[in-house]
C-alpha cells in the first residue's frame, strides 16, 4: 500500500508518518529530508535545491521525482510506504502513479488552518545533531536537544515571511491534489488541530479500513 500524507506545511505529516511506520512498519519517505540531506552533503542536487527550498517555492519535478524513483525501489518499500511531502504537484502524482503502477493508494489530508501553521513553524526547532524536532511552545526554555545534547536550530524556511510563501505555493500547486485523489476515490481528510493522538487514531481507522478493502496484512515486516 502506499499512503500519501497531503497537508499543509506544518499540519503534522512527519509526525503522524512516522506513527504509521512505527505501527505498520511502512518506510516514512520525506522528500524534503532527502533534499536537505542532499543540500548538507553539497551533491549537485542539493546545490541546486538549497536557493529553492531557502525561498519557499518547490524544487522542480524532475529532481524530486527521480529522488522518489530510487528510493522506493529499495527493498523496504516492498510492502508499502508513506510519502511525506510527495507530491506536491499534479505532475508529480502523475509520476508517482507511473513509477508505481497498481499499488493500492490512499491520500490522508491533515488539515490544519494557516494561523495555527505560522505558529507552529515560526516556533519549531530541529537539532542539528539527530533531527528530533522540538516546539518552542511546548517547551520555551529548550536551548539543546534532550536526546543528544545537540544545538537546536530553525530551519532556514521556517521563518515567518518563508512561511507564508510556503502556504501560497501549497495552495496554489498542492491543494488541487486533492480534487485528483478525490477522484480516485481514495481521500481522506482528518482534522489535525487536535492532539497527535486523537488525530493518529483517525488515521489509522482509516488506513485499516482500506487494508482490510484491499486485503493488506496489517503486520509489520
Ligand atoms: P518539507 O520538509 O516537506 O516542508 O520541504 C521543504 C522544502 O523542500 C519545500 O519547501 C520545497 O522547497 C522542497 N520540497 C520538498 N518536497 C518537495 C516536492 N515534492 N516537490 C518540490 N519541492 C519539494
């Protein structure tokens, strides 16, 4: 199965990704973690997505698909996988569907208003040594990380005015995603204004629900 976390910057999709890969052992594959990983090892991918990605628009198609091409041929995704961040455009889900033909496919849509994005993202913070990912408002001390005593730092897009930038482009070239997954009868949309729990909770009724449809064994492995 593959499932495809559609939202908003901000609305929750790493978290709630890696809660699925945790419960149904399906790789969390986060296009923008590849492109920062490929921006700090300076590739040529990565040279020429930092500009991009610094500014708040997207990376172009072809780039973020061949990404995507190799890293679900890996043996991992065999079974399934969840896409964080992929696709983000019409041409993309078009690419995806090309690259991975007749794999049972759902869209979760974790929505989240734009107020409550800015303020997650203006105050979220990412250690620089493991990744874990912190909020300010959670916990407004937080100076280093709790798990490896690494410093914490903003993402370089995650400030205010990149932010916005970030909500128009989503809007513009991702929201009509959900019209092409709606079609496809395959979308669901889940509020994720309240606690990771309770939004997790949805999620996984609704992924259980499509396993049992396509007949998908729910253990991990
Ligand atoms: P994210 O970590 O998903 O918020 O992505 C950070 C940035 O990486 C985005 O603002 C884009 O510049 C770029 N990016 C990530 N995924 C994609 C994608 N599927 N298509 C184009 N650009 C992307």
């Amino acid at each position: 199965m593959r499932i495809i976390l559609l939202g908003a910057p901000g609305s929750g999709k790493g978290t709630q990704g890696d809660l699925v890969t945790r419960k149904y052992g399906f790789p969390r594959i986060s296009t923008g973690d590849l492109l920062r990983a490929a921006v700090q090892a300076k590739s040529p991918i990565g040279m020429k997505a930092k500009a991009v990605m610094d500014s708040g628009e997207l990376v172009k198609d072809d780039i973020v698909n061949a990404l995507v091409k190799e890293r679900i041929s890996e043996e991992d995704c065999r079974r399934g996988y969840v896409l964080d961040g992929f696709p983000r455009t019409i041409l993309q889900g078009e690419a995806l569907e090309s690259l991975d033909r007749d794999r049972p496919e759902i869209a979760v849509d974790i929505r989240v208003d734009e107020d409550e994005v800015v303020a997650r993202l203006s105050s979220r913070r990412i250690c620089g040594g493991c990744g874990s990912v912190f909020n300010l408002r959670e916990d407004p001390d937080a100076a280093t990380c709790e798990k490896c005593g690494g410093e914490l730092i903003q993402r370089s897009d995650d400030r205010v005015e990149v932010i916005r930038e970030r909500l128009r482009v989503y809007k513009e070239q991702t929201e009509p995603l959900i019209d092409y997954y709606k079609e496809r009868d395959c979308y669901f949309a889940v509020d994720g204004a309240r606690v990771v729990e309770a939004v997790f909770a949805d999620v996984a009724a609704f992924i259980e629900k499509k396993m049992d449809f396509f007949g998908q064994e729910k253990r991990i492995g």
